[in-house]
C-alpha cells in the first residue's frame, strides 16, 4: 500500500484522528496528528466529523469473541454504524487466517463467515480487512483525509453558492 495520502497540496485538508478513550492497543498514526477522545459509537474518527465517520476496529481475536458471548452487544454497535455517512468495520487480520480457523474457538469459520456476510448485508456497513495493524493505521489516515477532503469542498462550494456542492454528492 502506497504510503502517501494523496491531499492538496495547498495544505488546506489535514485531519486530526480521534482515538477512542477505551480503545485498548490504538494503531500508530506516522502521517496524521491524533488525540484521545471519547466516541459514542466505533474506535476511529476524524475530530469535526465525528458524526459522519466511524471506524470499528477488530482483531481476528475480537471479532470472533463478538461472534459469540459478546454478539448481541456486537450486533448494537453495528445497528449504531448505520447512522453514520462512512461507517467501516476494520478487520486486522485476513480473511484466509479466517477460513483457515487460525483463531482459537470452536466456531467454525464458514459460520464466521456467514455472519459477517449476514451483518454487512443487514446492517450496510461494509467489511474492510487488512493485514497488519500498520496497515490498518495507513487506512485509517487515508479515509479521514478524503472524508474531511469532501466535506470541507462541499462546504466551499455552499459558501460560494454553487449548485455543484448538491451535485458532488
């Protein structure tokens, strides 16, 4: 994955992270600022947006504990990600870790699959999986950068009273 972020060049768009309070191990950010903050909903968000993106984070570890003694507080925060403009679900791991049973449960990994293809499809919040947690903080940057991206150029376009800010979208 390319390390660069791709913002204008002016400097005009450079988001802060929010890192949950309650978030255990966060992820590093090497190309953005981030602080701690209190999230009613997710793990990762843009400080101004807060209300528009949100990014729960998991584990494969905790996604399978949230399969089971944990799935109805689980289902919760998801019904919760519907809310909101750029809900992602993050998945630390891979799907192949996943198919494999490389996790220790015994859950049966078609039943882990099936789940996750039930939540996204009941739920509308799609499902993004990476490698590493190095990975995952180079997502997290580039999705706050585009997402603080439009919001500020549909907000200079309103201001200027353009009918392209409508139609951006």
């Amino acid at each position: 994955m390319n390390d660069d972020i791709d913002l204008p060049s002016d400097g005009s768009c450079r988001p802060c992270i929010v890192v949950d309070s309650r978030e255990q191990t966060p992820l590093a950010f090497r190309r953005l600022a981030s602080v701690v903050g209190t999230l009613g909903t997710g793990d990762y968000s843009a400080r101004g947006l807060e209300h528009h993106l949100v990014v729960e984070r998991k584990s494969v570890a905790d996604l399978i504990g949230s399969l089971g003694p944990e799935r109805e507080r689980f289902e919760r925060e998801l019904h919760r990600l519907r809310g909101f403009v750029f809900p992602r679900l993050l998945i630390v791991g891979t799907e192949a870790e996943v198919i494999a049973g490389r996790y220790r449960s015994n859950m049966k990994p078609r039943s882990v699959m099936a789940s996750l293809h039930a939540f996204e499809a009941r739920y509308g919040v799609p499902i993004v999986w990476v490698a590493d947690p190095e990975s995952a903080a180079r997502l997290v940057e580039r999705w706050a950068a585009w997402c603080a991206y439009d919001v500020t150029r549909s907000a200079r376009l309103l201001a200027k009273g353009m009918p392209e800010a409508v139609e951006a979208r």
